[in-house]
C-alpha cells in the first residue's frame, strides 16, 4: 500500500479503524490492517472523514474588496455595480493569483473539490473564464474544480451573453449557470431558464442557477426552474443557489413549491454567511434572515448543501474557504442544534454536497477516491462547534496539507 492511516476514529462506527490507500482509492478499511504500507500516519482516535466538497463559491471575483470602493450601501445590487469597474480590468494572472490564494486556503482546511461560478458577460467578456481555467490547470494537485459558465448580467438583459455562454462551454465550463431573477420581466426571466436549459442539452451539462436572491416574494424563478427541469426531463441534474425569496412566500405557496422542488429532483445551495450580511439590510425590527427555508426542504426530502460562496469580495468582506466555518453559520442561521440537524448539518459539506457534484467516487469507504481529512477532535459536533485543526488532508491518496498544534495557554493556580 501507498499509504496506511491507523486508529481512525470513523462517524457510524464504535472501533477505531485502518484505512489502507493505493494508487490513489480506499482499498481496505478494517479494525487492524496486517499490511505493510510507505507512509503510515496515525489518527491517534482522531475524527477521520471524506474531505470537504464546496458546492458554491465565486473564485473570480475573491479577494477584491481592498481594491475597489465600498459597498456602501451593503446591498446585493451595488456589490454587482461595484464588480463591472474591476471586472472590466480582469487579466488572467490578477485571477489566478487572486483565486490561488483561497483555493490553498481551502485545501488547508480540509477541501479538496470546488465548484465555481465564473462571471460570463459583455462586460469582462471571457477574461474570468479564462483565469479560472489557469487556476484549474496550476493548482489541479490539491483541487478538483467544476466551473459554472454564470451570467450574472442577464442573458435577454445583457446582449451577446448567450454566445458567449456558448463560447464558455465550448473552451471548458462543466455546467450552465443562470440568474434568471436578473431580467426585465417575469416573462424574460422564463426564457432566460429555457436557453440555459437549451444550452445544457447542446453540452450534456448540468445547470446550476442563482436562483431568486431576494427578500422580495414578488421573484418567483424557483417555480419556474422546477417546471422546466420538469419539463426537460433533466429531474437529479439542476441546482438551485441561494432561494432566499423562498422564505418571503407565504407558508401555503413556500409549501407548493417545495413540492415540485423535489418532484424535479432540484438539489438546493443555501449561502447564509453571504445573504445573512447582504438581505434585510434596509429592514426595520424585526429584520429578515435573508436564508432559505433549510428545515423545510429537509424535511420534504430534498438534497441541501451550503457554499463559502464568498471571499473578500463585494458582496462579503469575510470568508476564510473553510466549510467548518460555513457549517457553524448555517447552524446558526437555520436553527439546526439538535442531535440529528447537527449531523445533519455536517453531511452537507460532504456527502450532500458531493451528490450536487455528482461525485460518485466520493466517500470513506473500500474503491472510493482517497480524499480524507483527519481533524483534531473525536466527534461531529465538535468538528462545527471549534473548527478544529485539520491535522491532515489527503487528496487522491497524497497528502497536501498538514497542520500542526501549537497553541498552548499558560496560568498558575
């Protein structure tokens, strides 16, 4: 074997296993492995898991707040205002550089897959794009990335976007994006959803879609994606993001439509640390969440994750790429603190999340991929609770992280 990692404190499991890795794959996991291996690491009962997969961020535009002028309204149509001034000055090493250093951040806590939306307009044209493919190739050691063609300015509203859409799928996008709420009508936000779905056909791709990220129930393009993926036949391959007007619906409609969410199969990406900051924000008492109705869906069935979604950008100027972290503000946010959510709470970072991916090499077990995360601490709750260190990270097989303990506290009695 390649690699043997012992005492491995596992989630549904009593005794502390082995896991042996060759060539890359989970080949045995047992509560004592005879084998000889080259490296073996010991997990000294630590809690051991599949590494963390985030479903929703935005590397083109990451770690830009320090370079352009501030959000001084806090607000969601700003922040896009704010991006067109910098976006139209992209070049292809200022993203690189930019989305490098998150995606090295996101490995040393634990993440070793990414999806990422990527900017597709008239304004900075491919340019993100094609930063992003760079940043995929360069750091393909320590992250997997899936990129989202996202045309944030419209398609109807924004001329020449579809081509363009088109041109990003045909250079490497994996899945057509959408912000159908961003058009002139709710007619146009109908035929926004249908040249995305259009387009997916063309390329075989899945759709993940910016989905109503308003406090407003006027934007009802949630309903309207689960129809046509309906519709389309294309039920378990579309994601929505965000849905924050779902909570704005009276309780009768939210209902209505959470049923044809998971009649259509739609997974759902809540964003809390993001839409926590930006809806709600010219609200008197009481002020409005500004998050999906997580409980909800959950309880109807449907697949939910959560996304970084932002770092250090208009939008957010926090963010540290750390799912940990993301998990603690979605417990927050959605009220999760019972035994079940919390465990709940910590399958969306990994085994929800990699179901959105469409990942069926993940996971802790025998022929799966080697991508693991030793964490300090022995249980889930705690893993949210403190964001332990991550002792280790391991991707395919290889280790690409590893953090040491150095903190120490000192008092006299």
């Amino acid at each position: 074997m390649d690699l043997l990692i012992r005492n491995a404190k596992i989630r549904g499991r009593e005794k502390l296993v082995d896991i042996g890795i060759d060539k890359g794959q989970i080949v045995e996991l047992s509560e004592c492995i005879q084998a000889k291996a080259q490296k073996e690491i010991d997990a000294a009962a630590r809690l051991t898991v599949a590494a963390f997969v985030d479903p929703h961020i935005h590397l083109d535009k990451v770690n830009i707040v320090d370079v352009v002028r501030p959000n001084k309204s806090g607000t969601l149509k700003e922040a896009i205002k704010i991006i067109w001034e910098k976006k139209a000055k992209y070049t292809i090493e200022d993203v690189v550089e930019r989305a490098g250093d998150v995606i090295r951040r996101a490995a040393l806590n634990g993440t070793t897959r990414m999806r990422s939306h990527v900017d597709v307009d008239t304004i900075g044209g491919l340019k993100p794009l094609e930063g992003i493919l760079e940043a995929k190739r360069r750091f393909a050691s320590i992250m997997d990335i899936q990129i989202v063609a996202f045309p944030q300015e419209g398609i109807l509203k924004n001329p020449g976007c579809e081509k363009l859409m088109r041109e990003a799928m045909k250079m490497g996008a994996d899945v057509v994006g959408g912000m159908p709420a961003n058009e002139n009508s709710p007619e146009d936000s109908r035929r926004h959803i249908e040249i995305a779905f259009d387009i997916a056909e063309e390329f075989d791709a899945d759709i993940d879609m910016h989905i109503d990220e308003t406090d407003d129930p006027f934007y009802r393009t949630l309903e309207m994606l689960a129809d046509e993926t309906i519709k389309r036949g294309y039920e378990g391959r579309v994601t929505a993001g965000h849905a924050c007007a779902l909570a704005a619906y009276d309780d009768h409609y939210a209902n209505y439509v959470i049923e044809k969410v998971k009649k259509a199969e739609i997974n759902v990406i809540t964003n809390p640390a993001t839409n926590l900051m930006l809806q709600g924000r010219h609200d008197k008492q009481p002020v409005r969440r500004g998050i999906t109705r997580v409980k909800e869906l959950l309880a109807a069935g449907v697949n939910v994750s959560f996304g970084q979604d932002c770092v250090k950008d208009t939008f957010y100027p926090f963010g540290s790429a750390d799912m940990l972290q993301v998990a603690l503000i979605t417990a927050h946010a959605a009220h999760l603190s019972l035994p079940h959510e919390i465990k709940t709470t910590f399958d969306m970072p990994t085994v929800n999340a990699a179901k959105i991916l469409r990942l069926e090499d993940y996971g802790l077990e025998k022929g799966k991929r080697a991508d693991i995360v030793i964490l300090d601490t022995d249980n889930v709750r705690d893993a949210i609770r403190l964001q332990p260190i991550r002792l280790f990270v391991i991707k395919s097989g290889r280790v690409i992280a590893k953090t040491e303990k150095k903190a120490s506290c000192f008092y006299k009695t």
